[in-house]
C-alpha cells in the first residue's frame, strides 16, 4: 500500500473482515448463537441452539479468515511459499484477542500495537543490539498482565486491611 514498507493490502481486507464479524456477532442470529454459546453452552442448548451446528460453522468461519490473512500475508509480503511463515501467529494472536477483550475494535487495535511491536523488533536488536526473544518476553509479561487483572476483576480481589 506504501512504497518501500511492509504494508500490504491484507491490512484494509483485516479491518474489513473485522467490520463484517462485529456485525455478524451484533446483528445477525447466527451472532446470537455464538454469543449465548460462549457465555453458557448448556442454557444455549436449552434455549434451542444447535450446540453441535453452530460449533462447526464458526471453525469454518475462522479457518476461512485464518486462511484469508495467511494468503495475504503470503502474497503481500513473502510473495513465495515459506517453511517458518507463521511464526507463533496463534500464540500472539491468542494474546492479542485477550488484550483486546474479545472485541472487533479491541482485537484492531491490539493487533496494531503488537504489530508495531513485532516489527520493530528487528531495528531494536540492529540499533541498540538489545535481542528480538525481548519481545516474546514483552509478550507473555502481557498475557500475565491481562489475565492476572481479569481474575483480579472476576473475583472482585482486594485489598485486606489488617485492622479488618
């Protein structure tokens, strides 16, 4: 998309399939399935959900999309069939989901601070010498970070005082 960066037009098709997936999970029943499934798959079973259905279409939903953002990342930026193409993308993008809170926008805007991160992490190690594997550490502090407030957030944890 600009000249002389990495910057392909798989990033406008991401924003765009991120827009047509916070429509579906918003407006659409398919999108209230998968929500009502997610937060409790047994009362969705009850209410009439296909639990069984409604599972497999959103596999094919996400392989699909995973499919999509591997084809664009291949033709964008490798333009060739690589060994080491997807280089822990399902552990980060495991994070990224977590940081962004399950959200569309979130998972946007997540993954365009990891991106950031990721990229610069090459210039980081042959500028200053400091090593890339730093921002693997960055990454996992993240995940520890976001799940230790969400359970810190669910179970309501405070502090104790002693003359309590």
């Amino acid at each position: 998309m600009i000249g002389g960066s990495r910057l392909h037009w798989g990033f406008g098709i991401a924003l765009g399939m991120a827009a047509v997936v916070h429509v579906v999970l918003k407006r659409t029943a398919l999108g209230y399935e998968v929500r009502g499934l997610g937060i409790n798959r047994t009362a969705g079973s009850y209410k009439g959900i296909s639990v069984a259905r409604t599972t497999v279409l959103v596999m094919i939903i996400s392989g699909a999309l995973a499919g999509l953002a591997g084809g664009a990342e291949l033709s964008g930026v490798h333009h060739r069939l690589q060994l080491d193409i997807s280089n822990n993308f399902g552990f980060v993008g495991i994070i990224i989901a977590l940081v962004g809170r399950l959200h569309p926008v979130g998972v946007v805007a997540s993954a365009i601070g990891f991106g950031a991160l990721v990229n610069g992490a090459t210039t980081m190690q042959i500028q200053t010498g400091i090593p890339a594997a730093l921002v693997d550490v960055i990454q996992g502090l993240t995940l520890i970070f976001v799940l230790t407030g969400a359970v810190a957030v669910r179970y309501r944890l405070r502090r104790s005082h002693p003359d309590e």
